[in-house]
C-alpha cells in the first residue's frame, strides 16, 4: 500500500509528535480534575505536560528569569516568575503561548492579573521568548491552552499578590492578614492606608517567594475579571495595520523567497532552468534543495531569491522544472471515492469495538435504517499563506526565526535537526499567526527558510503563495460511514453498526483525522454496537484540521441518530437524551471524558434556548446536535428554511456549551460564533478533489470559503460550571454540520449524507 | 519599468525602476513598508489587500502601480486622523473586539470606510453587499456588522 522510494515511517515522524502533545490521552491532561487531585497527583499532571512550570517559581530567585529580549530584570523589579514583572514602569505579563485568534494573548494574561488583583488598566501584555525552563511546554493545538495553564498561572499571579501584601504590611507595621488587595493596590481598611503594587513592588522583591503549591487561591465568587468581556491586547495595533504578522517582517538587506515544490507530494526536483532564472530582473539567486526525506519538514524543491516579492512571483512563472514522481503521490480522488462506495457494501477489513449481537439485533428488529455518510478531503486555508523569515548569522553559527508557528518549541528542535545546529544556537520570535486551524502545527515553512537562508547567510523572508499553500497542505481527511441502525416497536435504539472506511499512508496505521475510538461513536451506548474499520491507501500527507475526527465524525454520527430517531416516530431531543441515559462520567475516574449529565444539560438548555417544539414560520424547521471534543459538551440547534429544495439558508444557530468556568467570555463568544461560520463554511462547498496526486482547487475561485450574507445569527450561552476550565477554540465547530442538515430534511424531507453538500446540488444562500 | 510619483496616505512617493505590472500591494508593502495591506490570495477573492483609491475600494493585489499613480492612496495605516485619532470604526473593531487572528481586518476596515463614506446609516444588507467581498476564515462577520453599525450610529450622533 505504501509508495515505493518514499520513507513513510520517517516521512510523518514530527506528525506523530505533535500527535502524542496534540492529542495527549485525556487521563493525562493537566490542569483539570485539580479539584480532586492531591498535591502528588497535581505535581505527576504538571509534571508531564508542563516541564518546568514549577520550577520556574521554585528554583529560580526574583529577578534572575532571562529574558533574551529585554535583559535580566533588576533589583528593583519583583518577578517572582518568568510570567510578570512588576517594578516602577509599570505590571508587565507576558503571553507565553503562540496567538492564531484563539485569543490567548489576551486570556491568559488575564488569569494571572486575575489572582494578582491587577486591574487590567493597569496591565501591559508582551508576548514572550521560547523557554521550556520559564514556561513549559508552548504550544497552540488541541484545545489544550487554557487548561494547561489554569493552575500554574493562577498561582503565579497569586504568588506576587502574596509578596506585594507581605511588603506593604511589612512597611505598615500591620499584620499582612488585616491587608486587602484590589486594582493594583494594597489596602489596610482600619488605617485607610493603600499603596500602589508598582510603589511596592522594589521591597517586595527582596522578600522570599512563598511556595505556590501552597498558595491560596480566589474562589470563583471573588473573580472580578474571569467571566467578563475584555478586548484583545493587540486590538489596537490590529486595526491599525502595524506589524504583528509573521508576513510583515522587514530586516535589512533581507531577500523575498519562493520555494517550489513538485505538485505531487513526494516528487523530486530532477532538472530546472536555473540559468534562465537567476538572470531574469530582480532575481539575486536560484538552487535547488534535495530535502531531508521528511514530509513535514523539507521536502525537495527549488528556491528562488530575489529583492522584492513581484520579481520572484514572476519568476516563478517562467520556471520550468521536470519533476521525477517516483514515490510521489498518485491520489486520485473519484477513483478512491468508487473504490469506498464498493467496499461500503461489505463488512469491514478489522473490527474496532462490539458488544452485544448487532447482527441478530438488525435481522429481527421491527425497523432498520441503513445509510452511508461520506466527507472529502479539505484544506485549511487559514488566510494568511505560510511564510516564516530566518537569518543565519554564519560567522556567529546562530540562527534566527521569526515564525508564525502553533508548535514553535517544536520548529526549534526542527531547524536544529535539520541543519545539524545546537538548539541553544536558535532562537525563534513568536509572531501573531493569521490563522492557525491546526496547519501550522506542522513547521514545513520553518524549516525551508532556515535552509534557504543557511545557504545565503542574509535575512530571508520566504512567502508561499495561496497556491503553494493550498497544493501542500496537511489534509483533514476524507471518510466514509456505512451505517445500520435498529429501533424496537416501543421506538428505543437497539442496534448501532458503524463500517468506517478511512485512509492510510503505510499500510497499518489510519493518517490523522482517521483515528475513530469507539468511545467517540454514541452508538457504543445502545445494547447492541459493531465498529469496524477498512483503510484504503492514500499518500497525500494528512494532517489536524480544527477538531480533527470530531469535525466530521459529528456530521455521519449525529446525522444517522436522527434518521433513526425519524424512523421511530420520535422526537430527536428525546431520543438523545434517553440514549445518554443516567448521569454519568462515561470513564470512570476521568473528568476529561464525556459527562451523559453535562451532554443533557447542553442538549436541554440549547432547546430550551431556540424554543424546540414551538410553532415557526412556514418552511422554516429546526434541527439538533450534540458532539463532545475537546472535554467540551456541545449543543446545537440550527434553524433553516429551504427554497426550491436545494437553497438553504441558516437562519440561527443557538449554542449550548459547557467548558467549565469562562476566562474572556468576549473571546468565548467569539471562538463559538466563529466555529458555527467555519462549520458552514466546510459544509457548504470546500473539497479538495486530486488527480494524479495533484489537487485541482488551489485558491478561493474554486475553494469557496463562507462570506457575510451567508452568515446566520449565532446566539451563545453557556453553563459556566465549577469545572476549571477547559479549551474553547475546536469543540463548537463540530456539531454545526448535523445540526444544519437534520434541520433540512425536517424542513424539505431531503437527507443530506455528503460533504460538501454542493455535491448534491445544495447551495447555502 | 518605469518612474512613478505615488501619493499615499498624504505623502508623496517618487518610486523608480517599478515594473509596468507589479501590483500597487507588493509597491506598499515592499518598497514603502506599509505591511498593513495584506497579501491572502492574489486574485481578488479575499479582500485581504484592500485599500482606497481615489476614494474607492479597490484590490491592491490587482491594481498595478502604474494605475494608482495620480489618485490618492489610502491604505490601513493611513485610516486614523494625522493626529492619531482613530476613524470611528476603529475604535468600533475595538470595542466590539472585533478580530480573531485578524489578518483579514485590514481590508475589512476598508471596505467598511468606504462604506460608511457613501452611506450614513447603512441596513444589514447594505453591509451585506458591500463586505461580501472580504474574506474572514476565523468567521468574524456578526461582529463586523455589529461594528459597522456601531461606528455609523456614533458618526451620526456627532454630527446632528
């Protein structure tokens, strides 16, 4: 099944990576289920996910955390961590993690003003350097952000507070337990006296740092800025156009790249006219690189220099290269998609997960309903194209990266692989992303700057074009569900079959986004389930797409149920609600997993919410959802109306979730009413069809994202509950897709089984 | 190749050796440094790279330079007052929190300016049709039209 002349084993070795930090076991997560852990038990969870976040406190004296960008703090400043610094000039909190509109710059910030008592006013964010040491691990994917940090930066702010209390009750003569603290000040009620924490912060600075284990932390009813609306920290510079962006990088004496590359993944560069490229205006240099044999790092291509972009995007036009595809991708898209179609009507290659007699079940019950699902390939297409820029200082031995990267501990350790260069020898600039979706979790852009610029020794800004981008991504993968149901006469689920048909790179594994756990399919709920699997080969490198599984699986899974809750006569909300059954965790032991009270919660209050069963307009239909990702419980109820049974438009969506207490419930807001658009968006008309291993749509002509008129209202609530929090910027996306097209078929009576759902004929208006 | 004189956000540019077809976009984001104006497609799909010539919304991707010459130009960096005031839908994208990763917003802004300069008060589908050309992936667009509301009710509460 594997191609020949291509590694497959070496060619996903950073995917498998970021796979074990991505998709870490939910047993394993830090951060969450710290209310009922012990100290032991909080150590073991940071521990393995945050490296040296504690240490960061413990070990390192005030002052002494280096800051490679603005020098060792002073004596006059208290920063007790690497995370804040607060002296004369003002508190300084530094953002850690990367930015791609998931809002962290903002939130995280806020958690530590939060327990510091800061007033925000008051607070100036800076994004920080790369440092596992100071910071742990940084790294934006999986919904993992928030809940990684909760406690570490709690405590970090707490930690602070509790020395600014300690010098100002120390200056007063007063016991530090009659102080109190609130925006930025120390107060002692008795006398009146208040003293400013930048007034404070230089005694504080000489005092021990208490043990933040032992910290005392708010209870939630004593958050003044968790839970409120606040604006992000880089809105300003946003909308006035400053440099934020790793696009907008400008160094002296720096040169524009392009880097081409076989339009089939895993070609080879065999001849090019570089004479007739290094000659043309503008143009400074032109080689060719063989690449390192893995896919997401470097792969083999061409790289052209030159003063200025224009000059290099015209002469990349009169490039003419012939490519040696042996081993390189052969995709071809209508075929595989016939191939699964056929495959659909058998059992499957291996079994995944049964209990129960799923074939007797089906053979005797009163009704059975059978349908097969099925969603294409498709491209992140975060809008701003890759770029990175890199400058290797050659008579230093230094690298230096500006990357717009989710994984930027990872690019480190790419680049140093790479070029066989120490990873003290690099240092990387954490630059705002525009956009990140998951494809920027892999550091292919990172890697072909630092090698181009290793040759040139000046600055480098290599800048992909749209199609560059959307010809080598890492794909969300196609799938295909062929699924049987059963209901007894009394119209309750008793049968579940799923025949899952994904794809693989190396004839063993499923490629990413193909990983379907059999505790993932609600089916597994009813008396009598079968999962099974077939592979079928398919090269294009496949990646993590926002949600990855749970954005299509959502789509085939809760799609079916209401065709089964259809076929017995019974009202969707409450055949869900009795699949989910008693309230409880679905893994014992793991706050992490699916929660059947939660899941009910949301499904009731999302209905309740949209008004579920009310009278509506003439056409007009509702249609329901539900998915859990991310620790995240979801509800969704879309309504639609359909005109000439194929325009459909989305009138609202009402979502109801639950991720624990909110950080920003402005950034909140925002991640759910734009997961809803980009849900659509996917489900209206994005598909990457291949041919040849060469995909045809390569920019937004035939890649159609969602615009404006198509956007429906999105009402948001939430059930802010005592679970600390967990991560908001995948988990809402799911369950827009089934939602939308259950409401659909309630409204016209045609079942939509296909994404996108242009391929039959449906347009979103 | 040719000489050009280029005005841009008030001040005047004297620009040699551009070629006859290099996009106004690669112009100001290359030679003048005015990175605000972002590159998202190259083909007048997205709206990413939108700025104001002569006054009216145009593609700076597909604009050549030469073209641009004798109109104003303005671009993101050129929307707030000399003084540093912000253009009241700025201060609308901020207060609304408008943005995600905010790559888009640059050209959002722009085409929500030259909006709001031919109409006072527009309605949900005057916003509609004149944003229908800008691309959000990060799916921004409730807050956009909020915003756009926003700064045109200001607008007119300061002029009345």
């Amino acid at each position: 099944m594997s191609a020949p002349g291509v590694d497959r084993h070496r060619g996903t070795r950073s995917l498998q990576t970021i796979a074990q930090a991505v998709l870490t076991p939910p047993e394993r997560c830090p951060g969450l289920a710290v209310a009922r852990l012990d100290r032991r038990g909080f150590l073991q969870l940071t521990g393995l996910a945050g490296g040296g976040l504690m240490l960061a406190f413990s070990l390192r004296p005030a002052g002494a955390a280096t800051d490679p960008a603005g020098a060792t703090a002073d004596r006059d400043t208290l920063a007790p961590s690497a995370y804040l610094r607060i002296s004369t000039a003002g508190i300084l909190i530094h953002a850690t993690q990367p930015e791609c509109g998931q809002g962290v710059k903002t939130a995280m910030p806020m958690i530590i003003a939060e327990e510091l008592d800061a007033a925000w006013s008051d607070v100036e964010v800076r994004q920080s350097w790369i440092s596992e040491a100071d910071f742990g691990r940084q790294f934006a994917g999986g919904s993992t952000g928030i809940p990684r940090v909760w406690l570490p930066m709690r405590r970090a702010g707490a930690v602070a507070r509790a020395m600014l209390l300690a010098a100002a009750a120390e200056r007063w003569g007063v016991a530090v337990e009659e102080c109190t603290t609130a925006n930025s000040h120390v107060l002692h009620a008795s006398s009146g006296r208040r003293a400013a924490y930048i007034a404070l912060a230089e005694a504080a600075a000489h005092l021990p740092v208490p043990d933040p284990d032992h910290i005392p932390l708010k209870s939630r009813e004593a958050f003044r800025l968790l839970g409120t609306r606040i604006t992000g920290v880089d809105n300003t510079a946003l909308v006035t156009g400053q440099p934020l962006f790793g696009s907008d990088q400008q160094l002296p004496d720096m040169l524009h790249a392009a880097y081409v590359k076989c339009p089939a993944i895993g070609g080879r560069v065999r001849s090019a006219n570089l004479d007739v490229i290094r000659a043309l205006p503008g143009i400074e240099s032109a080689f060719i690189l063989e690449g390192n044999g893995d896919l997401t790092e470097l792969k083999p291509g061409i790289a052209i220099l030159g003063r200025e972009t224009w000059a290099v995007m015209q002469a990349r036009e009169a490039l003419e290269v012939e490519w040696d595809e042996t081993g390189a991708a052969r995709d071809d898209w209508a075929e595989t998609r016939a191939q699964a179609l056929r495959l659909a009507e058998a059992a499957g290659a291996e079994r995944l997960a049964a209990h129960g007699d799923t074939a007797k079940a089906l053979a005797e019950a009163a009704t059975t309903v059978e349908a097969l699902y099925s969603y294409a390939f498709v491209a992140h297409a975060q809008l701003e194209p890759q770029t990175c820029t890199a400058w290797y200082h050659a008579d230093e031995g230094r690298m230096e990266l500006w990357a717009p990267t989710q994984t930027p501990q990872r690019a480190v350790s790419n680049v140093a692989g790479l070029l066989g260069l120490d990873e003290a020898a690099i240092t990387l600039h954490q630059l705002r992303m525009g956009g990140g979706f998951g494809r920027r979790l892999v550091n292919d852009p990172v890697c072909e700057a630092a090698a181009i610029a290793y040759r040139v020794g000046r600055p480098v800004k290599l800048q992909w074009t749209r199609e560059d981008d959307m010809r080598h991504d890492y794909l969300r993968a196609g799938g295909f569900h062929a699924l049987k149901g059963a209901v007894d006469p009394e119209g309750r689920a008793v049968a579940w079959q799923n025949h899952f048909i994904t794809f693989t790179a190396d004839g063993r594994t499923p490629v990413f986004g193909g990983h379907l756990q059999p505790t993932e399919d609600l089916g597994h709920l009813i008396a009598n389930f079968r999962l099974e699997r077939t592979q079928l080969p398919w090269l294009s490198p496949c990646g993590f797409w926002r949600a990855p599984g749970a954005s299509v699986f959502a789509f085939a899974l809760q799609g079916f149920l209401h065709e089964l809750s259809t076929a017995a006569g019974r009202d969707h909300l409450e055949f869900l609600l009795e699949i989910l059954g008693e309230p409880r965790w679905l893994e014992p032991d793991n706050t992490w997993a699916l929660h059947t009270g939660r899941a009910a919660d949301v499904l009731k209050l999302a209905a309740a919410q949209a008004g579920w069963g009310r009278p509506l307009p003439e056409g007009h239909a509702l249609g329901l959802a539900f998915y859990f990702s991310h620790a995240a419980h979801v509800a969704q109820v879309a309504e639609v109306s359909v005109e000439d049974g194929q325009r459909i438009r989305v009138h609202e969506v009402t979502v109801a979730c639950d991720v624990g207490q909110i950080v920003n419930l402005s950034g909140a807001e925002n991640q759910s009413e734009g997961s809803v658009i980009d849900g659509l968006s996917a489900m209206a008309g994005q598909q990457l069809t291949h041919e040849q291993g060469r995909v045809r749509e390569s920019n937004f002509d035939r890649y159609p994202l969602l615009r404006m008129p198509q956007a429906p209202r999105v009402r948001t609530h939430f059930i802010q509950s005592d679970w600390a929090p967990t991560g908001l910027g995948e988990p809402v996306l799911p369950p827009v897709a089934p939602a939308v097209c259950n409401a659909v078929y309630t409204a016209c009576g045609r079942r939509i089984r296909h994404l996108p759902i242009s391929q039959d004929g449906f347009t979103l208006v | 190749m040719s000489t050009l004189r280029l005005e841009v956000n008030g001040q005047d540019h004297i620009l040699e050796n551009v070629p006859d077809d290099m996009p106004l976009l690669w112009v100001l984001r290359d030679r003048l440094g005015l990175v605000g104006t972002r590159y998202g497609c190259g083909i007048a799909e997205c709206g990413a790279c939108t700025v104001h010539l002569g006054g009216s919304p145009v593609r700076a991707c597909q604009v050549p330079a030469r073209a641009a010459a004798g109109q104003p130009v303005t671009t993101i960096e050129g929307l707030a007052q000399p003084d540093g005031t912000l253009h009241p839908l700025q201060q609308a994208w901020i207060d609304h929190d408008v943005a995600q990763c905010g790559y888009c917003q640059s050209g959002q802004l722009m085409s929500a300016a030259a909006l709001l300069a031919r109409h006072q008060a527009p309605s949900d589908a005057d916003i509609d049709a004149a944003m229908a050309g800008n691309l959000c992936r990060c799916g921004t667009y409730l807050r956009i039209r909020r915003a756009i509301h926003d700064a045109a009710g200001r607008r007119q509460a300061i002029e009345t």
